[in-house]
C-alpha cells in the first residue's frame, strides 16, 4: 500500500514466482536476504500520477542473494537476450551475468541470443552462441552489444518455442519499455503453457525514462559524451560574432540527458524538451529571446532533445518499427526558423549544428556505469535462481529492488517541470518559459 498525505493509492509489488526455493544456495560467506524483506522508499512525483503528493511512500522486495535456490545451479541453462536500441553498458550487463551465473553459482551454460528477439524466431536463422567466462572478460571495453540487437515485436508463443527446444530455465532480457511489454507476453505464454521458465528483465534506456527506476544504466555515460558536443557548440558560437551553437540530443520523450548536460556545464543559454513546449514566435518565444541573448553576449548555444519541439510540426502518423511516432526532425525546423528571423531583422549570424546522437549511444560505459551495471547483472542472477519472474532489477534512489513488470510497463518515466531540477535548469540557462502565455521569470511556478 502506498501511503501518502490525504489518500491512498494502491500499488502492487509482489513478485511471482515458479515454487519455493527449496535448495541450499551455492554461495558461501554471503548475508542472505529473505523474501518478506522490504524497503520503504519515497518515491519521486514522476514515478507517481499526476495528482500524486509529494509524501508517497512504497516498500519494495529487496534484491540481493537468497539462502535458497528454486533451480539447481548444476542442471539450470540460461539465456541472455539484448533488444532495441544500443546503450552504453550493454556489454557490461552481460558480462556480470555471464561471469555471476558461472563463478558464483556455476552454472553449466549461459547462451547468448542473436540480434534481440528475432534470435528466437527460424526464419531469421540467428546462430546461438554460448557465454563462457573467457568469452565475455574483456567485452566492457568496447560499446555496443556483442549479441547484436533487433527492434520489433516477435510472436511470444514462437520464443516460447524456442525456449522449450532449447530446454532454457531462464531468460535475462535487456532492453527498454517495449522490451519490458514483450516480456510480459512471453510471461503470459508460459503461465499459460503451465512450465517453469524465469523471466528477468534488465531495464535499459539511454533516455532515462523507464518508471520506478531513478537513473537507467548508461545515463552517466550519455551525459558525458554529450558535455563534449556542447563544449564543441559553445568553443564555435564565441569564435565569431553573433555565433550561434545548436546541439541535438537524444530524448525521444523525455528530456532527462539534455537537461543532466546542461547542469554539467552552464553554458547552455536554451535548452528544449519534450515535456516543456515552446513557441517561435512573440516576445518571449525563443527567436526573440536568442535576439536579446545575442544583442547582450553575442553568442548562444542551445540544446534541444530530439522530441522537442513536436507541437510545431504535423503529425503524419507513421510510426517506427517499435511502434513510437515517428518524429519530426525539429532541429532542422529551428535552423530554418533561424535563419529567416534574423534575416528579416537585418542581423548576420553564423550557426553551427551537432549531432552526436550515436556517438553517444554506442560509446563504453564510463566508470560510474560498469558499477551499476555490475550490480544490476548480480541481482538479476540470485533472483532469478530463486525462482522470482515476471519482474526487472532496478535502482530505486539507492536502493536495488525487485520490480513487478506491470509497474515498468505503466508510462513513461517524464522530466517533471515543475520541480526543484527544472528549475535549476531554467536558473542555469536563463531562459524563461519561451512560452508567451506565462510569465517570463523563470522561477514563476
């Protein structure tokens, strides 16, 4: 039960499980953690509805080992599949499964999935590999995913299929929100088909914007590739008069790199995101603004999220093989728009446009990323060995707990603008609300 000031809103966070573990845990020297177990978190407004109050408070199965194991170790194969677009840490995730599943409980096979789902499906004609140790010890060195990935929506009783040939207890599935949706109807087809398959989901989005998990792995990293884009933008805009720096970052519905990056640095004078519409013109849209910017510094630099700025262009209705909107391209909308207000205003600027969407995605995690991702493949393995499915492994503030599928599943996770974050990025760039039907102090909530 969640509890908060006024009301109550019921959320579910049992986990399901194939049967009781009921074998000694192969691990030694270890501080077990029980089943009932719970950690009460705060959680963020973000996380919660809308009309959700600041004070709501949830308790969450701990993740960690269990003193016992539902599968044998000895006689258990697992999977490892990675689907969607790539992340920093991708690599560094299936190592620690890899490396945890074979020193720690020795499991006798770990299998690597070929290019996402369409691994499982026969026609594709994917190979199968098998993860050993040596295989996967220096993998966190390079970017990308040695599985190769796929986007797309597979038939889950054909990977149910393929499951059952391959005679796999479990399946550590990699990916973002429509990977969590597949998940929950591979789970739904072997409910349905009364076996003992674990369903683990590692939850991954280079956009941060997955509920109930506070920082997705390879966020720290995109921040950082992308404070080198904006350095790049800022050195161009003050190497001439009236110079101009416009940066693209990835964020399809969440702002949460843009506005990470441009905390890093505070040379960020605009910063556009999907949750925070804008408007061209009038006095405190951002044409008239970059004017004011530029008649007082003579440069600027601005940072837009790749889904800004979409209540300016039309809808066409396509969508992407993931089944997202397909976005227009709003930086070249702004280019435009720039050039023909300053031209019609008499004034000469010269603009330089970044785009370093997938140099970001497809670097190495740095640090602070193989950590995480570290600790995210360990959790997943001892949950999984006790038999829990149908769930992720997350991050919750600081704390690793189990996740109902379901919950991951609800929305997704959006930068809150009327927070204490936003406002320190509105602080930072001064921008006001480029908005024209608010009040242009920036700290006007």
């Amino acid at each position: 039960m969640v509890k908060k000031a006024g009301k109550a809103q019921q959320i579910n966070t049992e986990i399901p499980v194939l049967g009781k573990a009921k074998i000694p845990s192969p691990l030694k020297r270890c501080v077990f953690i029980e089943d009932k177990e719970r950690t009460l978190v705060n959680l963020a407004e973000e996380d919660m509805d809308s009309s959700a109050a600041n004070d709501v408070y949830q308790e969450f199965e701990k993740a960690g080992p269990r003193a016992f194991t539902y599968f044998d170790p000895s006689k258990t194969k697992c999977a490892v599949v990675t689907c969607g677009g790539l992340c920093p840490g991708l690599n560094d995730v299936i190592r620690s499964i890899v490396l945890e599943a074979h020193y720690l409980y020795k499991v006798p096979s770990v299998l690597g999935i070929k290019f996402g789902l369409q691994g499982f499906i026969p026609k594709y004609g994917h190979d199968v590999v098998e993860l050993t140790a040596e295989k996967v010890a220096n993998i966190h060195q390079f970017g990308g995913t040695i599985l190769g990935s796929s986007r797309g929506p597979q038939d889950p009783e054909e990977v149910v299929d393929a499951l059952e040939r391959m005679n796999i207890s479990v399946l550590f599935m990699i990916g973002g929100d429509g990977t969590m949706r597949a998940a929950q109807k591979i789970v739904a087809e072997i409910e349905k088909r009364r076996i003992r398959i674990s369903i683990i989901g590692v939850p991954k989005t280079i956009d941060n914007d997955i509920s109930f998990v506070t920082k997705s792995f390879g966020f720290d990293t995109a921040v950082d590739k992308a404070t080198e884009a904006i350095m790049s933008a800022h050195v161009e805009s003050v190497g001439v008069v009236n110079g101009i720096g416009l940066v693209k970052l990835m964020g399809r519905e969440s702002g949460f790199i843009a506005a990470q990056a441009t905390l890093a640095l505070k040379d960020v004078n605009f910063v556009l995101v999907p949750e925070h519409p804008f408007e061209f013109d009038g006095e405190y849209g951002l044409l008239r603004s970059l004017e004011k910017r530029l008649d007082e510094r003579q440069h600027a630099v601005i940072v837009c999220a790749e889904g800004a700025g979409q209540e300016q262009c039309e809808y066409t209705g396509e969508k992407d093989a993931s089944g997202n909107p397909v976005l227009c391209d709003v930086c070249t909308l702004i280019i435009r728009r720039i050039k023909e207000y300053f031209k019609e205003v008499g004034k000469d600027v010269t603009l330089k446009f970044i785009d370093p969407s997938y140099i970001i995605r497809s670097v190495p995690a740095n640090a602070n990323d193989c950590v995480y991702c570290g600790f995210l493949g360990q959790h997943a393995v001892h949950a999984a060995m006790a038999g829990k499915t149908g769930m992720v492994v997350s991050r919750l503030q600081a704390r690793y707990v189990h996740l109902p599928l379901d919950l991951v599943t609800i929305k997704r996770k959006k930068l809150n603008i009327r927070s204490d974050y936003w406002r320190a990025v509105l602080e930072s760039t001064g921008q006001g609300h480029l908005r024209n039907d608010m009040e242009k102090e920036i700290c006007d909530f």
